[in-house]
C-alpha cells in the first residue's frame, strides 16, 4: 500500500518501499551476520542427510569400522556447526529487526515532534502510539523475513546440488515443486497486504481511543458519559477484532497452502526415491538421503514462502508510516529572525478561519483586550499566532518581520500563546512551572497567578506532586499554575486565552492586577470576555463578525457600544 505522498523540507519523499528499503538498509550489518549464520545452519541441517547416506554406503554396508567413526566425528561437527550457526544467526537477527523498529520510530517521533507541526486531521495520541510500536515492529520483521529466506535458498541450493549427485529425476522434481511452490503462494499473498492494512489502521484507531478515553476518564465520570463512552470503544474494538480475524484468516491460508504443498513435495519425493532404490538405480544410502532431504525441505521451503506474507505486511504498515512522515507541514518558515525585537505585533489584511481582512497593530509593551463575539475568531487567531496555521491571506508581522517566513520555533522563543485549557504534567507543582524557563524565580511569578495561598491549600505546595494531566488539582488550581508557568517564561510577547474563566471574581482581580504589574514593559494580548481583565487593558479591540467594529478603553466601550456591553457585560 503506498500512500499519497509530498516531499518534505530536504525534498525527500517517502513511499512504504522507501520505508521498507530504509530499514533493510540501516541494518545491513546485522542482516548480514544474520543470512550468513542462518544460511550456515541450513547448510549444515542439510549436509546431515548426505552424511548419514554416505555414512551408510561407506560405513554400515561394507563393515568399515574406523570409517564409521569419521562419519560420526563428521554429524558431531554438523551439530556444532548448527547450535552455534543458530544462536548467532537469531541473535543478529533480533537486532537487524528491533534495531530496524528503534530507527522508524525516532524517524516518526522526529517528525510529530517537528515544531511547523502536520497538516489535515489530528491523530489521536494512541494512534500514534499504535504506529510508532506495531507498525515500526512489522517493518522491522521484514528484516527477519529476508534473513530467514535467503538461509532457506541456502538450503535448498544444497539440497539440490546433494540430490544431482544421486538422481536427476529427484533434482527436476524438487526444483519444478519449490519453483510452484513459490509462485502459489505469492499470489495467494497478494489479498494479505489490503487485509493487513486494514488491521492496522482499525488496531490503531481502537488504540488511541482507549488511550484518549482513559485520559478523559475523570471528566467522563464528572457527566456521566461512562456508557456511551465504552459503547463507542466497544464498536471501535469490534471492529478491529473483525479486521485482525479477516487478516489472519489470509495469512493462515497462506501458510496452510504452503505447508500442504511443501507435505506433497515430500511425499513425491518420497514415493519417486523408493521406486528408484526398489528397481536398484540407487541405493540404500541415497534412499536415506533423499527421503532425509525431502523432510528437510519443508523448513527452508515454509521460510521462502513466509517471506511474502511477511512483506505484505510489513508493506502495509510502512505505508501508514510513510503516510505520517510525509504529510504536509501546518505551516512554513525556515528563516532565522535577524534580532531580538522589543515585541510589536502587526496584522496586515490578515484572513484567517471567519476573520477577513483584519488591520491591527499591538505596540511594544502594551497590554490589549480582544473581545471575539465567535469562539471560531479567537481560535483562528491564537493558532496563527501560535504557529500552528498560517494565514489564508494577508501577513503578521513580529517586529516588522513575517511570522510566516520565521522558523515556528523562533516566532515561539517570542510570542507565547497560553491556551485556558493548558495541560499539566507529571511532577510536582514547581516542576511544572519551571518547565517553561528552568532557571525562572518561582516567587513573582507565583504570586502574579494567585497561587502564593497554595501553601495553605496543598499540603507540600509547590512541591506537591501532580498526577498526568493535573488532575489531582481543581479546575481553578490547574489554571493558575497553567499561568504561571506562561508568565514565568518571561517572553517579548505573551498572549492569554481566557486566563481567568475557572476562579472567582476576587482572585481574577488579583490575578489581573498580579500580570499587569509583572508584564509591565512588555507586550501583552488577553483574548477574552471577563470585564475584570479587560478594565486593566491599555486598550480594547472588539472583533465581531470578522471584523473590528470598534476600540477603545472598558469604560469608553462600555458607557457608548451597546453590542459591547451585550458580548462583555451580559
């Protein structure tokens, strides 16, 4: 399955056997190893046969007691030879494939990580889990695959030339039935890919569900939704046993088909020796030997044809990897800024979302109010001055710079935007707010969110430990630290997403009276509604319908817009 694909900054593009090809090709010292010791095993387990045949002509038929004794020595060598062969063939072939698997999933993680972020829908955390896991292990079995087929070829090769030195009718039977063989099953391979591809995806799907459900899991028991949320699950679930059923139903008849016809080959080879050895046109020894052979061939022939099967799947799960490595950037920008600026915003026919045409500009150090009517207006704005979207026309401009031209990660060491809903991290409360700037002064910064009553409230304080999400905190205690944490990076421009909306009014007047005293001097944006926070805005910008329809202070809007009063105030 090749996925649609783009190329990336480099150019590069990649498809599932570019995927595939990238991790055979990290690993070729160890699938080298791997084919040599695993083919030394075959040859050994099928020189074991010869030896016997031999040992019975040369030996037990004329009675040659110290020849038989080199024939012994001979199998006790072979047996050396295959437990030693053995071990360090599968010990290099474990790390060709877990080495191939670490080397996709550093490639996968580097790119989710990559700050200018992935274009069209969002994939669910567990999803990415599932992909980063599984599927970089299913690629990585190929690598396992291509060991264990190239040491079957070994095999047969031998087992072959072995029987052309007593029959030629033995040989054309076994060639002619490894070639059918073969060619069977890969075209009953073929369905395995599509098959597998949908397990994969409804693997993951189920996967990141259940991770994003138990995440949620305390919210969900806040409003009852316990019972849709496992229905959903359990439908997700449902599907995904059906597609793993459908594709190991292909794989299994796969695999039974070749072993039927690997049994068959031996039964004819069987059959065809002892009418050779019964009309004397070869003996006793040869019979041992090619009957030895045809069971023997049963290993190396099920290891040729489990190649396909593996690369079906593997196929199918490199697609969904090369899917994740090329999907288009969210947004662009690859220069570095020329210097540090004092923190002016300009917007420029900026259209984004339901916003069209906006002119705006924010002045170094101060400190303004926007009032979006549409929660749609604000999340178009915050995501572009994020980082997480450009915009559809006109240009932001960052100390007279476009923010579009700027390597995300350098508008971001400037502009900080601090959503009302940040998630917390394991850690204790310190950890968490230091986490932004790690050498910050806790002191200012703590206080200016309102979190200096904590002490009081938690027994350790900011060394209380949080579970994964802050979920041991109420909603307004996550919030405060959430701010915390923002101011305490101390950045050129901080914009604020509704930072007030989880506590009461007087702990929002001191939290807003605590940022205006310590973001005095720099340049500030409060995207909000709360008419405490607004009232200490420099000024007040009111954006309705995608546009600006007015401005000024709290309290000139307040006494002559009505529509102001009606977004604010009621």
């Amino acid at each position: 399955m090749n996925a649609a694909v783009a190329p990336d900054s480099t150019g590069q593009t990649h498809t599932a056997a570019s995927i595939l090809r990238r991790a055979r090709r990290g690993q070729l010292r160890h699938l080298g190893a791997s084919s040599f010791f695993l083919s030394c095993h075959q040859v050994a387990e099928a020189l074991v046969p010869v030896t016997i045949g031999l040992a019975v002509d040369r030996a037990v038929a004329t009675g040659d007691g110290p020849s038989m004794l080199w024939w012994l020595a001979a199998l006790l060598g072979l047996f050396v030879v295959l437990t030693c062969a053995m071990r360090w063939g599968f010990r290099a072939n474990l790390r060709a494939t877990q080495g191939a698997g670490h080397d996709l999933r550093m490639l996968l993680a580097e790119r989710v990580l990559d700050p200018r972020g992935a274009a069209g829908a969002e994939r669910m955390p567990g999803e990415l889990v599932s992909l980063a896991t599984g599927d970089a292990l299913k690629v990585g079995m190929l690598n396992y695959a291509t060991a264990m087929a190239i040491s079957g070829f070994a095999g047969v090769g031998v087992a072959v030339v072995a029987l052309v030195r007593f029959s030629l009718p033995l040989t054309a039977l076994v060639t002619a039935g490894s070639v059918l063989l073969l060619v069977i099953t890969h075209v009953l391979g073929r369905p395995l890919e599509h098959r597998s591809a949908a397990e994969r995806a409804k693997m993951a799907a189920a996967t990141g569900l259940a991770a994003d459900l138990i995440a949620g899991l305390r919210v969900l028991k806040g409003f009852g939704g316990e019972r849709p949320a496992v229905a959903r699950y359990r439908s997700a679930s449902r599907e995904a046993l059906g597609a793993t059923l459908r594709s190991a139903a292909a794989e299994s008849t796969v695999r039974a088909v070749a072993v039927v016809l690997a049994g068959g080959l031996l039964a004819a080879v069987t059959l065809v020796a002892g009418r050779l050895a019964a009309g004397g046109s070869i003996s006793i020894g040869a019979l041992i030997t090619a009957v030895g052979l045809a069971q023997f061939l049963v290993d190396p022939l099920n290891r040729i044809t489990g190649f396909g099967s593996q690369r079906a799947q593997s196929l199918a799960s490199a697609g969904r990897i090369a899917a994740i490595l090329d999907a288009p950037h969210a947004v662009g920008g690859t220069r570095q800024a020329t210097a540090a600026g004092p923190g002016r915003l300009r917007f420029e026919g900026f259209s984004a979302g339901t916003i069209r045409g906006l002119d705006l500009e924010v002045a170094a150090g101060e400190f303004v109010g926007i009032v979006a009517s549409d929660p749609k207006e604000a999340a178009a704005l915050l995501a572009v001055l994020a980082r997480d979207a450009d915009p559809e026309t006109g240009t932001v401009l960052l100390d007279g710079e476009s923010v579009a031209q700027l390597y995300p990660d350098e508008t971001r060491s400037v502009v900080l935007v601090a959503p009302h809903d940040a998630e917390l991290f394991e850690g204790t409360v310190a950890d968490n707010i230091r986490s932004a700037a790690p050498g910050a002064e806790l002191g200012p910064v703590v206080a200016a969110a309102g979190l200096d009553d904590l002490e009081e409230v938690l027994s350790e304080g900011l060394r209380t430990r949080l579970l994964h999400g802050g979920v041991s905190l109420s909603g307004g205690q996550r919030q405060r630290v959430a701010l915390a944490r923002a101011l305490a990076a101390d950045v050129p421009v901080l914009v604020l997403h509704e930072p007030t909306t989880a506590v009461d009014s007087l702990t929002e007047l001191k939290i807003t009276q605590g940022v205006r005293q310590l973001r005095d001097g720099a340049s500030t944006v409060c995207v909000t509604s709360s008419p405490a926070v607004l009232s200490f805005c420099d000024r007040v910008v009111v954006l309705d319908g995608g546009v600006i329809t007015t401005e000024g202070t709290h309290e000139e809007l307040v006494g002559s817009h009505p529509r102001y009063r009606e977004l604010v105030l009621a």
